[in-house]
C-alpha cells in the first residue's frame, strides 16, 4: 500500500527518474575524453593509440601528396610515375611560385604563417597542417585568392629541417639564422619568445598583410577557420580591426574548457543553459502532469539538473554545436593560455613586436603568459573565439627543446 502511495507521488516519481536517467548518462560519459566523468584506466591507452596510428597515417600521406608535388618539378623525378622518392630535397630560399590562385593588384588580407621547428619524424606534424591549410583554402575558393600561407623555420638547424625544406620548393619560406646569436637565448623560453617576434616581423615585412595569422607546426585548422575569419572581421569587427583587440586566440585546451573555470562569462553561459533547458523540461514535464500552473520548484530542480549535467557532458562538446552557423561563434574576452593559432591586425601586430621586445621571458613566464600580462598593464584587451577553430596534433612535444622517447597520451 505504501509503495504504490508512493509511486503515484510526483515529487517521489520525478526523483526517481532524474536519479535514473543522470546514472545512465554518468555511465556513458566515462568514454567521453573531455568530460570530467572520463575513465582513463579504461579508456585512455586505447584512444591515445588511435589518435597516434591516425597521426601516422595523415603524416605519412601529407609526406607522399607533397613530395609528388615536388617531385614533378625536377626533371630527375619526372618519370618515376607514382612511386614517391625516398629523397630529402635542399631548403629553397627563392620566391616560391604562388600554389594557389592569387590576385596580385590586391593587397593580402590574411597571412598564415606556419612556425616550426622539427619534431617526431614519422609524424610530418607540419605538412599535415600545411596540408589542411591549402584544402581549406581550395574549398574557400575566391573568397581567399588574397590569402597567403607561409613557412617560418626557427629550427636552430634550419637546413635538417626536412620537411619545412621540402615545403620551401613550393610555398613563401623563412628560416632564422641562428649564427653569432648563441648568447642572445639565456633560456629557452627567451628563444620561444624570439622566434615567436622573428615569424610575426617577417610576415608584416614579406605580405604587409591586414591580418596575421600565427599559427604551430601542430595545429590541424578546423574545416571553419576562414568562416570563423571572415565572421571576425566583416560581422563582430566591420569597424575597427579585431574591435582594437591585441589578438584573437583561435584556440584554448579543451581540458580548460569546462563552466567550473575562473572565468566568469562562463558562469553565466552555465546559468543561462540550465535555466533555458530547465524551463523546456519543466514545460514538458507539467503538460505531461496535465497542470496549468508553472511550478518554480520544478523549474529550479531542472536547471539544476541540466546544468550539473552540463558540466559532467563536457562544454567541449556543448561548444561543438555552435559549428552549424557563424553567427553562433563565441567571442569572449581571452584568458592566459595557449598560442597555437592566434589572430593578430596589421597594427596590432606591430604593437605586439612591441611589447614584446620590451618582455624576457623565463620559466613561468613564457610568452602566453607575459603577453596577458601585458594586456592588463597596458589596459587592453584580447578575444577567444569559441569553438576551437585549430585542433591540437602535437602528442610528441619538443618539451621544451627535448624529443620525449615515451609514447604519449591524450590529456
């Protein structure tokens, strides 16, 4: 008797199902890598050999599509057929011969450049990019003719930089000359910062571009980046370039994505979520009962739930929705960390050389850091775009001028 007292209860009944329905999604959101619920003893090693095999597998056919490319503009190779020679060709420092559509009349109004320095061999870190950059721009079609892509070796060996000297034969190409500069780096994160300057002054002095785009040698562009670019500059920003931003970051680890961050926007976005979903489940959920009358304890269980389920999911994944359209992008103000791919302006560009030959950077303070320190200093400001427009490939790090011999893991 009192059992079914209970079940026809509906404050008894709508706790048995949200307790029933967050168990099950608990359940499933331990193989989501990004949700905080994820299980890395069961899951870890195995997602982190897919993501290594594929690695390989996309190096190792970006290695074979640019050496054909290269390949057909020597005589010597001409007549190999489709067998890709096992050869590493000499870094090219002359013009390279544009690879894509251009209208040379008009001025450029994207420059990407690509700094890099070797890695882990096998894994052809940089011509994957390199690789994605030129099908993006292909699919861009003529929106992107006065698009540029660059190479910037700041390899302290440029010359055994195989695959930045393969691309040279066939895209605009700087290396740094390390020579007499020895004592210039009394650490490495001084380099960092020097080879950073050293692409970003290059750039301006080779396209006198309107937007600089800086981009690792590991950074994969998402298929949206020119859309993302195009949103930035000609709907968010149609007056002012980037609204007189220092820079647009294009990326933030996914790991320090979650509403549960210092960040206060996101809090908002949290409590925003909650109650819109919330006020959706507590409409269904009264029609259902066959009441009237909007109930605020149902509604404030709801948005609880649905953002305690929110945060569990992963924003990751909640971000990843607002792909479909442009107008859906998220540009909020930027926070410290990281730099694979940052947006700058003509003349935000200049300012950032600026600043940051003023900056030594040290452990603690490498330039991600000293650049947002600058922000405050300086009273301006800087945007992130969300969601990612670039995704991070770099499992084997330099770690800071050391290959690592382990396999690495996601995380």
């Amino acid at each position: 008797m009192h059992i079914s007292v209970l079940v026809r209860n509906r404050s008894f009944s709508l706790g048995i199902f949200l307790l029933l329905t967050f168990s099950i999604a608990c359940f499933l959101f331990r193989s989501l890598l990004y949700s905080p619920l994820f299980s890395r003893s069961l899951y870890l090693k195995r997602l982190s050999h897919e993501f290594l095999t594929q690695n390989l597998k996309e190096g190792t056919g970006a290695m074979e599509y640019f050496h054909q490319q290269v390949s057909s503009s020597f005589s010597l190779f001409r007549n190999q057929g489709d067998n890709v020679p096992n050869v590493s060709f000499p870094c090219n420092n002359k013009p390279a011969v544009p690879f894509y559509p251009s209208t040379p009349s008009e001025r450029v109004i994207l420059a990407i450049t690509i700094i890099t320095t070797r890695r882990q061999a096998e894994y052809h870190y940089l011509l994957q990019v390199a690789q994605s950059f030129l099908r993006q721009l292909s699919d861009c079609g003529p929106y992107c003719f006065n698009v540029r892509l660059f190479i910037c070796n700041v390899d302290p060996s440029p010359a055994l930089h195989a695959d930045a000297c393969l691309l040279s034969h066939l895209l605009p190409y700087v290396e740094r000359n390390f020579e007499g500069q020895e004592d210039d780096f009394p650490n490495i994160f001084e380099r960092e910062k020097q080879d950073y300057s050293f692409c970003l002054s290059n750039t301006l002095k080779s396209f006198s571009p309107e937007y600089i785009m800086i981009v690792e040698d590991d950074a994969v562009p998402e298929k949206e980046i020119f859309s993302a670019f195009w949103e930035l500059i000609k709907v968010r920003f149609p007056d002012e370039p980037l609204g007189g931003a220092l820079y647009a970051k294009l990326y933030h680890p996914e790991r320090l994505q979650g509403y549960l961050n210092p960040e206060p926007m996101r809090i908002l976005e949290w409590i925003g979520l909650g109650s819109l979903v919330g006020l959706a489940l507590n409409w269904i959920y009264t029609h259902l009962l066959c009441q009237s009358k909007f109930s605020w304890r149902y509604f404030i269980v709801f948005t609880v739930y649905t953002m305690l389920m929110a945060e569990l999911f992963g924003r990751h994944y909640i971000l990843e929705v607002r792909r479909i359209l442009p107008a859906l992008y998220n540009v909020v103000p930027a926070t410290e960390c990281c730099t694979p791919a940052m947006l700058f302006s003509e003349a935000s560009a200049h300012r950032t050389l600026m600043y940051l030959d003023e900056i030594k950077c040290q452990s603690g303070y490498a330039k991600d850091t000293a650049l947002y320190k600058e922000l405050g200093r300086r009273g301006e400001w800087a945007w992130a775009l969300e969601p990612n427009m670039v995704k991070h490939i770099g499992l084997f790090s330099t770690l800071r001028g050391s290959i690592v011999d382990v396999e690495p893991q996601l995380l």
